[in-house]
C-alpha cells in the first residue's frame, strides 16, 4: 500500500478550545467507519495505544499480519520497518510531528508510523470504509475544517479536513474535490513522546 506522506501535512492554523487534560488513546488498527481511538492504555487485541506502542511491541503484537503476502516486505526484510527521512515533519495545527519509521501492516489495517523515541505518533489508511464522504464526515464531527487545499497544477486536487478528537490526537481526513470522496484518513498524536527506557523497548 504505497501511502504519500506529503497529504497529512496540515496548514498552521488555530485549533478549537480543548480540555487540556490527555488521556492515552488506544485504536483498533482494522479502520471501520467512525471507530475513533478510545481513553484508555488497556490495548486488547489488534489495539495500539497512541504515543505510547512502541515499534517493537507493534512487531510482536502483530507478528501473524506481518507474515502475510499482502504485507509490501516480509515481517525479516529491512525494508519493513521502512525508514522516514530524518528531514520529514508534518505540521499539524501548531503541532510539529517528526515521524521516523512507518511499519505496514497490510491494505486491511492502518500502517503505523514511529517517531525518534519508537513510540507511535500515527495510524494512516487509504483503504477508507466505503461510501464515506466529506459531507459524512463533516455531520459527524462537529468543528471539523478545512486546514488547506492541495493543488496539481493549476486544478485543486484534494482539501484536507481535520478535527481535534483529543487534545493530543487529530483526525485527518483526505478529500477528493472532483469526487467529494474520502480518500484517506489518518489518526495523528501531537503530544510529546517519552523515550524508551534503557533496558527495554516492550511498551
């Protein structure tokens, strides 16, 4: 599933009132239609905990998706975590979030993207629940906007809608402007992470 990085940066603007208190966000990685992350660290299966799953503990959760032919690399190739340039940041809001390695999963599942302290800072999927629309999303999500619009060359090709569902979690959705389709959508984590602890990378 080839994802293009470059849609989930998001213009700098203003975010809407938020209780600043965060809670820890656990998602199911199988994207279905208005299933946003849950408060919560207690992951059940096939669940990861937003900034705090670390890329070594996806592995191991995940270890059965991996081994699968859908999967762009086997679970032993290098290419599996792939490596994110050291240059990538994507400006979300006021928020800079600098993610370093992208592990897929397959076309069913969000790929999982890892920033320098290995911990998640985002879940992506192009393979969005049929019928989704922008008109859909924005009923749904009350103070949704739309935080810029991407062009190929003189004609609009795609606005991206966001909304806050946390105060440390953003949803983006990706929209068609010739289709008003949903073509992406991506949980992204805009709170600092913590590093792993020395002995181990278990979280």
């Amino acid at each position: 599933m080839q994802i293009r990085v470059t849609l989930i940066l998001l213009a700098v603007l203003a975010l809407p009132a938020l209780d600043t208190t965060a809670q820890a966000q656990t998602l199911d990685v199988r994207p279905e239609r208005f299933t946003d992350p849950r408060p919560g660290t207690q992951a059940k299966h096939g669940e990861v905990v937003l900034g705090r799953t670390t890329l070594k503990a996806a592995m191991r959760m995940f270890a059965e998706e991996l081994s699968r032919d859908t999967i762009l690399v086997s679970r032993g190739h290098s290419g599996n975590p792939a490596p994110v340039s050291s240059e990538t940041v994507w400006q979300v809001a006021v928020h800079q979030v600098r993610p370093r390695q992208r592990l897929d999963l397959g076309p069913d599942h969000y790929s999982l993207w890892f920033d320098e302290n290995q911990r998640l800072v985002a879940a992506i999927t192009s393979q969005v629940p049929v019928g989704l629309s922008r008109a859909t999303v924005v009923d749904h999500y009350k103070g949704m906007y739309r935080a810029s619009r991407w062009r190929s060359g003189d004609q609009p090709s795609f606005d991206e809608w966001t909304v806050p569902v946390d105060p440390c979690v953003t949803l983006s959705a990706q929209v068609s402007v010739a289709t008003e389709g949903v073509e992406q959508l991506s949980y992204i984590y805009t709170c600092p992470t913590t590093p792993l602890p020395r002995r181990d990378s278990s979280d």
